[in-house]
C-alpha cells in the first residue's frame, strides 16, 4: 500500500495511492493525481547520509567512512511531489542526489541490527539536493547547504515496507528533462538499513515518521532553473520537481499571497 | 512577561508565570514542558574563550582555516526536554558536559530578514543546556554527542524580548550548587540579529523555533547524581538532574 499526504481544496488528508496513482482521500473522496498538491510523505526528525555509496565517496574524492557519517536536516527544507527548488543566484554548481529513505514505524531504542527492520515502517524517494559552492572545506556538512528551503523533495508516498521484498536491492535513477544522468543500486550502500536503525537507536530514540535519507550513488551533475528533476527508486516512487530561480521563486510567493 | 508550557491532568497549557517562578497553574501536580517546541537551531563555535582557545587547531589538518561563516546544528525533538527533567548520560561512564547558553525564541516566521528588522522576530529568551558529550571534530555534525535523548533542556520559560536587553547577561553554571563556569552573552561573536540574518537567509524560522545562541568551553562534566543548574541573569534558572542512561542494551 502507498500512503500520501496530500492537500485538496486547502485541506491536508492522508490517503492511499493505488497502481494507477490514484488517491482515495482518507474520507473516501476518489482523485487522480494532478488534482491534489503533494505534501512530504512522513513527518519528524530527519537524517541524511555523507558518503553512503562507495562510488560517490570516490567521486568527492573521499574515503568511504568507517562509522556512519550522519546529519540532520531541519523540516524547512522538505516540499512535496511536484513541487519547486530554487537554485540560488550567482553559482557554479548545485547537484541532485536520489535517495532512498527509510520510514521509522515505530518508536525504536536500543535496537539489535537482527531486529531492526520490524521498525522500518515503509519506504519513501528523496532529492537530497546539494549546493556545492556553499560547501566550507572541512566544516560540513553545513545546513546552509543541506537545510535550504526548498531543496528537499520528498515523496510523492511512503510504500509499505511489506511491500518491498529486498530495500538492498533496489535501482535509483535520476532524469534530468528526460536523460538519465544517475543511475546506482543500494546493493552498494556501505551502511544498510537494519545497520543505520541499529546504529542511530543506539543512541537516541526513534520515532514513527522519523526519516533516514540513506545517501546517494555517483553521477552528479549541475541543474539549472527550469530543468525537471526526477528522482527515482524501484518499487518505491518516481519523485519530480523543477528547479527554480530565486526571482521566479520570489515572484511565486508574492503571487501565493495575492 | 514570563511564559511557561507545562502539562497538567493530560493537557499542555501555555501559562504565565509570576515574580516568583511559579506557573499559573490548577491546584495540583503539574510537570514543566520544555519552554518552547519547535525546531531548535545550534550555532557552534559562536563564543569568543572557546575559539580563543581552539584557535590555533583550527589552523592545522584537517581544518586549516577557521569556519568563514557560522556552523549550525540541530537538537532533534528526542533531545527536547524541560526544567526539572532527568539528563540521561552514557551508562558506559562517557563523559557528558553542561552548555549553558542563551536561547532566542521566534515569534513570527522569519525569512530572508535583515539585522537591523530581526528583533521584531523574537519573542522572547530562554534558558538553554545544550549538553553534549566531548566534541573531538567540529567538522563532522556530532550527533553522536550532541542528539541524545534529553541532551537538551529548555527553560524554565520564556521572557518576553521587550522585557530584557541580552548583550551583557551573565551566564553561571552550577553542579550541586556549586558555581563551575562563568559567561557572558557579551561572548557571543555572532550575535542575535546576525545570527537571525544568517540562518532564515537559508532556512524560514517559524514561530516556536529555537536559536541557541553558543555555549563556552566544554568544562563542567556531569555525572550521574548531580544536579545540574544554569542560570541567565533577568531570564531564569534551568535545573536538571542527572541520572545513568536506563535501557541500554547489554
């Protein structure tokens, strides 16, 4: 089953999505895809991955990390399926990153890597987008790159983990206007799921809707105002959205509140 | 104007709080809440005897030159907690340290504002203790150190922004009672406006969001049994006990 939040006529309702991407809204209301504005999928603490794929740690010229490099995203930076990201003015170079992320189900403390994956409630696709000019050589990752407004889709819905037979094993792709630029396997992720449950839980409590953005394979390249990005993860979701510029943001906004 | 959060007979209630500390609350048991739930914002690095003394590191590998602008952090919702609640520090002996600091609450949602309109966001102050365990790395986001549970208490309220001026506050550390650290908010290298400025250049602070200002240096350990204490003239005194972490696993 996928799960989805979503906004209609300027209420927000969960819903349910079926194979053809329809929605039953939670009071029963039938709706196709394009009539709805989608929201983040799940809602709590999010934590996003450095260096997860061994590929991508090569392309930044890194070591692959021995212990899971994590930071925290703040909720600001999270918008919906369909929604805009604003690249900002005067840069050289801000780059996707599709993800994988891990739904927590339930509340999780101290939790053994065997049995971590009964707390993983579903799965969901981010775009974990990166600005690298704002990137300060060793203090990093800061939030000025990775908790911008905007620059996190999520979504479009969280899928069961029931109903996804191996999360390592699994294809993500990005396509920007059409071309696939990235293409990777969490089968090469360095820290998996129930590790990253295990781990995280070993020091402090997971709650239901808390996110684990577990990081992204090589082939990042630059977008630029007007492309379409789409994100995706088999058997999960294909994630789009369109970059913007920070004028044409600014003029939306002003437009929103008219 | 002081305002508390406290839950009572299953209900969060937003109440004022006299002269003498106490909430305006029913007759009866009622437990604090931390003063403001929001999203809480660290800025690291931000006060002038901790840089003073990690200066010349900053200077070598892997660093090599100071940060040229302010690194941030966040405390998660599970490091959130309240005047009197429980610190849970490592059961395995890792040492823990109080961060006293000045917290700034948002009144208004804030976005791309200037220095010179940011006041007009506050609503008030708080009283932070932003406890972490030893930083080793100011690279790398900690959370190892710096998200666990009940590793941040906020309060006991919240002092309205038009009732105190906080350039000059004194800030005290106390553990048993006894006085550990002495700082002043004058130590703050980026101060309140700027750092409003910096942070929703990037990131729209809402209403209820956290800015904690900087702690000093890591100097006043914690240990299971202590009592735990830090105290922002004309804002309020925080206290906390401290307590081995329960549930780990064997």
């Amino acid at each position: 089953m996928k799960h989805a939040t979503v906004r209609y006529q300027n209420r927000v309702y969960q819903a349910t999505v079926d194979d053809a991407n329809a929605l039953t809204l939670s009071d029963g209301t039938r709706l196709n895809a394009t009539d709805v504005t989608w929201l983040p999928p799940a809602s709590g603490t999010i934590f996003a991955l450095g260096l997860n794929y061994a590929d991508h740690a090569a392309e930044l010229d890194f070591k692959a990390p021995t212990e899971p490099l994590v930071f925290i995203k703040g909720p600001n930076t999270l918008t919906g399926h369909n929604q805009v990201s604003v690249r900002p003015d005067n840069l050289e170079y801000m780059h996707y990153e599709a993800e994988l992320v891990v739904v927590i189900g339930k509340t999780a403390k101290n939790v053994r890597r065997e049995d971590a994956m009964q707390y993983v409630g579903g799965y969901t696709v981010c775009n974990d987008y990166a600005v690298r000019d704002y990137l300060e050589n060793y203090y990093r990752p800061n939030l000025r790159v990775k908790s911008r407004d905007t620059l996190t889709p999520i979504g479009p819905w969280m899928v069961d983990a029931a109903d996804v037979a191996d999360p390592h094993n699994l294809t993500l792709r990005t396509y920007v206007n059409g071309e696939l630029r990235q293409e990777g396997s969490t089968k090469d992720l360095i820290f998996d799921v129930p590790f990253l449950v295990s781990y995280l839980s070993s020091f402090m409590t997971l709650n239901p809707g808390d996110m684990i953005c577990t990081g992204t394979p090589e082939g990042l390249s630059d977008v630029q105002p007007g492309d379409l990005v789409e994100v995706e993860v088999e058997q999960v979701g294909r994630l789009a959205n369109r970059i913007v510029s920070e004028a044409a943001y600014e003029q939306m906004l002003k437009e929103n509140a008219a | 104007m002081k305002k508390a959060r406290i839950l009572q007979n299953g209900i969060i209630k937003t109440v004022a709080v006299d002269p003498s500390g106490t909430p305006a609350a029913e007759p009866g048991h009622y437990q604090w809440l931390p003063a403001t739930e929001g999203t809480y914002i660290g800025v690291a690095l931000n006060n002038r005897p901790l840089m003073n003394r990690l200066a010349p590191s900053l200077q070598e590998a892997p660093y090599k030159t100071p940060p040229k602008t302010p690194v941030y952090f966040f405390k998660p919702v599970n490091t959130h907690n309240a005047h009197q609640g429980v610190i849970e520090v490592p059961a395995d002996g890792e040492t823990a340290y109080a961060g006293a600091a000045l917290g700034v609450v948002i009144g208004k949602q804030a976005r791309k504002v200037m220095q010179a309109d940011a006041m007009q966001y506050v609503a008030g102050y708080t009283v932070v203790n932003e406890v972490s365990l030893a930083e080793t790395s100011y690279y790398r986001p900690a959370i190892k150190a710096k998200c666990r549970d009940t590793f941040c208490p906020v309060g006991p309220w919240v002092v309205s922004a038009d009732s105190v001026d906080v350039t000059a506050l004194t800030l005290k550390t106390f553990v048993n009672g006894e006085l550990r650290q002495t700082g002043n908010t004058a130590d703050l290298i980026h101060r309140v406006p700027a750092l409003i400025e910096y942070i929703s250049n990037f990131l729209t602070l809402e209403p209820g969001d956290l800015i904690i200002t900087g702690t000093g240096l890591r100097d006043v350990a914690l240990v299971a049994g202590d009592t735990v204490t830090v105290e922002i003239e004309q804002i309020g005194r925080l206290e906390n006990t401290v307590v081995a972490e329960k549930g780990a696993r064997a």
